[in-house]
C-alpha cells in the first residue's frame, strides 16, 4: 500500500518591482547602494542589491579572507541593473563575501555594506516524467465550491469555535502560475518537502520565473491516486487547529488565483496546490498529459541522497562548467616548455595535455591545483621534437572534477 502525505506552506509576501532613476549631473554625490540578497544559483553566487540614485551603473567586489584587497568582479552597466550573477564563485563550501560601488561617469559612490554567503553548488539535472494536469484540473472546481459552500470553516486557535469564512471570492486559475506547479510537482517527486533540491524555499520558484505576486501558498501531497482524493486529505476536516494548515491556505483571504501541478513517477502520484495574489492576467494553455522534460537544480552536496531516484529517472547529471582558457606563450628552455595561459572563471585548477600530433595522441602531462596559478613548466620534453598542447580548466562538484572546454592548440619546437 502506498504510503500517503502532505505539507503545507502559506501567505508568504511577494517580492515587489523596483526601477532606478538615472541623473548624468557631473558632480552629483552618488549615494551608496545596498546589497539586499545574495543567493546561489547554478551559474554562481547572485548578488542582488537596491541601486542609488544618479547611478549610471556598479563594480561588484569579492574577497575570501579579511586580509585580502578587494577583487573586482563585475561591472553591471544601466540604471535599473540590480543583480550580477558571479560565475567565479564555484568552490563548494567557499565563503565569499560581496562589496558593491555605484558610479556616474567617474564620480564613485562610498562601499556598500558588505555581504557573505557559504556557496552551496548546484547540479542541473534533466528528467522525463508524466505529467496529468487534466486530473489537477479538476482541483479547481473543488477548491471554489469548497470555498463558497457550507463546509467554509476552520478552527479557531483554541480548537473551541468553528470560524465559518462567508464571502470567499473564487480563485481563479491561473495558467502562468501553474508552470511552477508542475515544476514543483517534479520537485517533490524527488525531494517531499517545501525546500527545494536546491535547498531554497519553495517560493523561490515564483521568482525565478519573474511571477509578480503579493501573497502566496503552497500544498502538497503524495500517495492519493485521484485529485479528489489529495483534495479530500488537503481539507482536513476531521482535524484541529493545528492540523488544518492546507484547509486554511484553500479557504485564504489573501489569494485570487490558484493552480495545480500532478505527476507520477515509479507508480506514485504527487500534487501540488500553488495559491497566489497577483494581478497579472495569464492566457488559457492545454494541460499537459504524458511524458514532458524538466530541469530540476540540486544542491550537489545532495546529489548522492537523490542518486537512487534520479538513477531510476535516467536523469543526466549537468555540472556548470570553468570557462575555457586561451594559451598565450609557450617557451622553449632546453628540454623544458614553459607555458602560459590565461585564468578560467569558475575553475579550481588546470590540467595540461600533450602530443606529437595535432589530431590525436594526447596525454596529460600535468595538472595545476590553484585557480590562479597561470603557468606550467613541461619537464619531460625532449630535444628536436614537435609538440602540441592544450589546456583544460576544471572544478570539482561532488566528488567528481567538472572540465570546461579545451583551450587553444599551441605548436612547439624544441
């Protein structure tokens, strides 16, 4: 018999629109801007921060260590930029702690207070799973009928009133709002709970695909074969105050539109109620049934808790890889060939490659364990030879080395 569930998360506030506004006065005091967030992504560290007046644009900092200069990143250009995603912050467990400065023309504002956050590497994996979003569908009516009918009610804190809830507006359903539905249906196909694989909140989903909305909630729930089913366990009649969270998030006063999102995976059928204010209006799609691709990021700290189901997914593992790098000299020392080459984004070290022909034959003669450490001696050359090499940036994600793409091909002649 399969086991059944639900979770429960709701009224969450959502996050609002904020717009920049440029002035190109030449000696204008550009007021320092503020960090507001950073986050991890699967491209890298996000920096988010509130812009300044005047601001034409912002240098992004980094430091590891307190003793450090502080080491410019990025420059983000436009009044209303207020994010920069740093790709060379892939050091699993790093701790890196952002500056952000203001400028117009060359006028500079004073440091933004800083910000630090731990880099939990994210893995991108990608999966085929069925998707029945006529049967989630239905959860629509139920939800409304439930909402205007007699059966309106909940318990009060103490467990000693019914609090019957006259005048619910019905939800209407929102077609936007369910593609994070069924994202997060596939979601907790592999993780069941409201963090997500990636370890942030559900709601980060709404944000990811630039949903504007005030208020949001979610349920969830595995194990119920139909949508009435995990509807019937989501209204919780038979429970008191504090087991009634999912009835009080479909009975909400803060919301105006709703979606649901179903899949099923290995025989087991999992749904998601999403709950939200917004006002922007979405366009009727068709619901989804059958087999569809998703990509679903995961904490790579996690990866080998979540191996078993996505094994039987036949997920493919994706890693965000260093950029490649580019060979610049390369030196001829008697039988040794020092080269030199430029510094990869996202990379924890090099690996180096040789061979006697261009096409074909190589072999790693070397490997290079800092990111910053741009040079490599080849002490095992000989006289009179011919040699082709090329340089490969790597980082390592759980447990295994993740490699960019291969860089230039350099001739030598010693």
């Amino acid at each position: 018999m399969t086991v059944a569930a639900i979770s429960v998360c709701g009224d969450i506030p959502g996050a609002r629109i904020r717009t920049c506004i440029t002035a190109n006065a030449a000696e204008t005091v550009i007021s320092r801007p503020a960090i507001t967030e950073l986050s991890n992504e699967y491209e890298g560290v996000k920096v988010t921060f509130k812009g300044s007046s005047d601001a034409e644009g912002y240098y992004v900092f980094r430091r590891q260590k307190s003793t450090q200069q502080w080491l410019l990143v990025g420059t983000v250009y436009g009044a209303d930029a207020t994010s920069y995603v740093d790709d060379d912050a892939m050091k699993d467990g790093g701790i890196y702690t952002y500056m952000v400065r203001a400028f117009c023309g060359e006028n500079v504002s004073a440091d933004s207070a800083t910000k630090t956050i731990t880099r939990v590497i994210e893995s991108r994996i990608k999966v085929k799973l069925k998707f029945g979003q006529k049967a989630a569908r239905k959860m629509h009516k139920m939800v409304n009928e439930f909402r205007t009918g007699s059966e309106a009610w909940a318990w009060n804190s103490t467990n000693s009133q019914k609090v019957y809830m006259s005048g619910l507006a019905k939800l209407s359903y929102d077609y936007t709002l369910e593609k994070i539905a069924m994202l997060r249906a596939a979601e907790i196909a592999i993780k069941f709970a409201h963090e997500r694989p990636n370890g942030k909140d559900c709601f980060s989903a709404y944000g990811e695909s630039g949903y504007i909305y005030t208020a949001a909630g979610e349920n969830i729930a595995y194990g119920y074969k139909s949508a009435s089913a995990a509807f019937k366990a989501f209204q919780e009649t038979n429970s008191y105050y504090v087991g009634q969270g999912h009835r009080r998030n479909m009975l909400g006063t803060s919301y105006n539109v709703c979606a649901f999102g179903h899949v099923k995976l290995n025989g087991v059928n999992y749904w998601v109620q999403e709950f939200a204010n917004t006002t922007e209006d979405s366009d009727y799609t068709k619901a989804v049934n059958g087999f569809k691709k998703v990509s679903i990021d995961v904490a790579a700290d996690d990866i080998s808790q979540y191996k078993k189901t996505i094994k039987s997914l036949n997920a493919k593992i994706k890693d965000y890889s260093p950029r490649a790098v580019t060979i610049n000299t390369a030196e001829v020392l008697g039988k040794k060939v020092a080269l030199t080459y430029t510094r990869s984004n996202g990379a924890a070290g090099y690996e180096i490659y040789r061979s006697t022909k261009k096409n074909k034959g190589y072999t790693k003669v070397g490997t290079v364990k800092k990111q910053d450490t741009l040079t490599f001696t080849d002490k095992k050359a000989s006289r009179k030879k011919k040699y082709y090499y090329y340089v490969v940036p790597y980082r390592v994600a759980h447990g295994d080395k993740i490699y960019g793409k291969k860089s230039n091909i350099i001739i030598v002649r010693t």
